[in-house]
C-alpha cells in the first residue's frame, strides 16, 4: 500500500499543479479505475506492478492536460445510475440532479408518459426510469454521438429513444396534450462564456451555448412543452445561473402556465425553473 500511497500523493499534487480543485479525489478515482477496483476499497490493496504504474502514470498525465475524468475513466456517477460517456457527448453534470430530486418528488399518474429534452448521455431519462419503471419514458436528442451513447445506457429499461430536433417546427405532434412531465438540459451557456478547459476543450459545442443570451433552445424547450403537457402537466427547465429571471419571463409570456417557480442547487445558485401546464 505504501507504493500505492506515494503514486497517489504524487499525481493529487500533479493534478493541483494543473488546476484541478478536485486533484486528490481524481487521483484516487484514477487509481481505481486502473486497478479495476472501487475507489473505497484502494485500502485493500496489497501490491501494484510496473503495468499498474505506467497505465497510472499515463491517465493521470492526461488527466493533468486537462481531459475530463469522465473520459478516461468512461463513466460519469448521475443519482442513482453510472452512465458511459466520452468525447462527443455532454458530461453530466451534479448540480444537474437538483433536477432529479425535484422530479422523483412529484406526485404524477400512475402510468406516467415523462420526456426528457436534449438528453444527451440519457441521464435524467434513465434515472427518471428507474425511480418510476411503470412511466413511458421518452428520450430525446439531435446528436448521433451522444445517442450512440444513449443506446448504451438504456439498455436494460424501456427508455424509448427519439433522434430528432427540438427547435423543429411542429416536432412529434403525437405527443400533444399526452406529457405528464417533461425535464431538459438544454445547451443554456451564452455565446462567448470563458468556460473551464474540460468543457471549452472536450464538451460538444452543440450541447453547451445556447445562443447569445443561453435562451434559444430554452425558448424551444418551452413552446414544445405548451402543446406536449397535459393539463397538470409539469416541466423543469434547467439554465444558466444569469438567466433566471427570463426564463421565467419567457414561461410566463406564454399564458399558458401556472405556479412558475425557480429552483436552487445545492450550492445556493438558481439552477432550474419548474412550472404546471394551466387547464385549457
């Protein structure tokens, strides 16, 4: 273990040189996963090998160029679930599951039709149906990178899967007035944010700006989920921490729904805006 340790110690202060704020948990998660162990359980270890040490070595090198964790590790931790991820999809995100908790605390019909919007990897639309397995659940993204992705994670569940556009006029009007609840993560980040290398380098582009001002797939997200969401029916929309306030405006501009509320993460930050679909 000693070994072990010291390989540890030395790549947490590698990574910290780099800039990583998380440098000792990465170093530690590397670790496992080179030594196809739990990250608890690195203790347990008696000995490592020249193959361990080179394999580390060049994870964490990489890790310190700043490639995401995710994509070295191949995975991505989302509530209850553990997704594959890489390059070409989005990353989820932990202040994305404020979205989670929020849904799984709804009272919805006992056979629920729930619509997860720019799913990307399928995070929300798996954990979504496993928390509720008697739900359709509807999962749906523009990107054949990121559903190749998909495909893989809800394998297993019966996450139906839809490639198409949520800025596309008049899209899936099989759906309308049948949603009991639909969650999105949509691209939100204003055009020319200054962004972590992680995700300036390493997230698609595509899922991350959402315009000059983060709305305009926000903007769609909200007209598709007018004509998808029965009456009662409920969205959560998540956005950047800037734009709070006109995603509220624009939700409320509609006439089309009540009890409009912004929701916080757990870091105190405005992080998504929930809102029920008004009688007719």
């Amino acid at each position: 273990m000693t070994v072990l340790r010291r390989a540890i110690d030395s790549a947490a202060a590698m990574l910290a040189e780099a800039g990583i704020d998380s440098a000792r948990w990465d170093a530690e998660e590397l670790a496992a996963h080179v030594a196809g162990a739990e990250r608890g359980r690195l203790t347990l270890i008696e000995s490592i090998d020249d193959e361990f040490l080179t394999r580390y070595h060049d994870v964490v090198a990489a890790r310190s160029r700043r490639v995401p964790l995710q994509h070295l590790t191949g995975t991505a931790a989302f509530g209850p679930v553990v997704l594959q991820v890489g390059p070409g999809v989005f990353i989820p995100r932990p202040e994305t599951e404020a979205i989670l908790e929020w849904a799984t605390a709804q009272r919805l019909a006992s056979k629920p039709v729930i619509v997860d919007l720019c799913t990307g990897s399928g995070a929300l639309a798996v954990a979504l149906s496993r928390h509720r397995p008697a739900a359709r659940v509807i999962a749906i993204d523009d990107t054949e990178v990121a559903l190749d992705y998909a495909r893989r994670n809800v394998e297993g569940t019966a996450v139906e899967l839809v490639r198409a556009d949520v800025t596309a006029a008049g899209l899936l009007p099989e759906l309308d007035g049948r949603v009991d609840l639909l969650v999105a993560n949509p691209p939100y980040v204003p055009d020319g944010v200054k962004l972590d290398p992680e995700v300036a380098q390493h997230d698609p582009p595509h899922a991350v700006f959402g315009g000059l001002d983060g709305m305009a797939v926000i903007d769609a997200v909200v007209d598709v989920a007018g004509r998808w969401l029965r009456p009662g029916g409920l969205i959560a929309v998540e956005h950047d921490d800037t734009t709070s306030s006109l995603t509220v405006e624009l939700i409320d501009r509609t006439g089309l729904f009540d009890d409009i509320r912004v929701r916080r993460d757990l870091t105190g930050r405005p992080r998504f805006v929930t809102a029920m679909r008004s009688a007719e």
